[in-house]
C-alpha cells in the first residue's frame, strides 16, 4: 500500500489528535480555553498544521514522472516568481519568498505545472531554505536527468522578523547548480535572465 494516501486520509486520522495538543498549548500558556474566540481554534490550527505539512503524504517523484514527454528541446527552461510558503523547523515560524528553477532538457521536458508542485511538497514539510533548495535541485536531476538544472529561493523569515534580531527587511538567497549550469557561461545566462527578480 503507497504511503502516499490522500490528505483526506491523512486528516481524518489524526486531526482529533492534533486538536488535543493545540488545545493543551493554549492552556499552558495561559489562556482559556473554554472563551468564545478560542473555542474552534484548536480544530482550526490542526487543520492548518496538516496543510502546512501535507508535503511528507506526497511523492514528487510521482509528479515529475507523470508528466515526461519526450522532446528534443535542448535549451533552457526558466520559470520565474514561484511562490512558496514553508515552516521553519527550528521555531515552526514561516518563511516565504520565490523560487526560480530552469534545466536543460536531456530528451524530455516536464508539465510546466509540476514544478511549481515539486517546490509545494518540499515547502510544505518542516524546512530550513538550504535544504529546500537542495530537495529541489536533487529530485529535478535525478527525476529528468536533465542536461542541467539550477534552482535559487530567495525568502523572508518570519523568526528572524518576528523575534531574535528582529530585521524586517532582511531577505535569505540561496542556490545550487548541476551539470551545465555549473560552467560560468551558463549559469550567468540564468541568473541574468531572472535578476531583475533578486533583490
């Protein structure tokens, strides 16, 4: 049986259980639990927290292989201004921004929609931006085995906004190449045609 069942699934399994230990928190901290605005909030954070995290039931594997076609393009593919929305493991706070991906076809291109959809998994998991970029790069390159593929995330993070050093205006990049995007001619041409998107 896949592990991958539906979120319909996964929801009826466990929300009851998650409802209980958001309820649990909002006693800790002092809060009453029983008051007329609180009384539906534990259903609806549990509700919330498994969309946030409905990532580890998917397979983007499965998405990427469903929709391979063969073509002989052999240029580079960009798309731009992906958004993505994820929850930092270590404080389980947001961070958001946009990805943007390109790789040289090998023989086969992908549905333009799946990798928008491969960024959604991986983002909707617990994550630190480094490793994002890096389950993105590594499941286009080994999925496609593309001539090249490159990835760069550029986000705001709401612990660093939020609490700790407080900077509101402080943007992450991070970024990871693989085969001809690791030549400079190459990788300049990427980032040229997507910097009027980084900061």
């Amino acid at each position: 049986m896949s592990p991958y069942r539906s979120l319909e699934e996964y929801n009826l399994e466990i929300t009851d259980e998650v409802k209980g230990r958001f309820s649990s928190i909002i006693d800790e901290i002092g809060e009453d639990i029983s008051r007329e605005g609180l009384v539906k909030t534990p259903e609806r954070a549990a509700k919330a927290m498994l969309f946030l995290t409905q990532g580890y039931k998917q397979d983007p594997v499965e998405i990427l292989e469903g929709a391979m076609f063969k073509e002989d393009y052999d240029d580079m593919v960009i798309i731009k201004d992906i958004e993505l929305y994820s929850l930092c493991e270590h404080h389980m706070l947001p961070f958001f921004g946009k990805a943007h991906i390109a790789y040289i076809p090998n023989g086969h291109i992908v549905g333009l929609s799946k990798i928008p959809r491969v960024v959604d998994i991986f983002a909707r998991r617990l994550q630190v931006q480094e490793r994002l970029t890096h389950d993105i790069l590594e499941c286009i390159n080994n999925t496609l085995k593309p001539k090249g593929v490159a990835v760069v995330i550029e986000a705001s993070h709401m612990c660093m906004m939020m609490r700790g050093v407080q900077k509101q205006n402080s943007v992450t990049t991070t970024s990871g190449f693989r085969g001809q995007f690791e030549k400079i001619e190459t990788r300049n041409e990427f980032l040229k045609l997507i910097s009027s998107n980084l900061s």
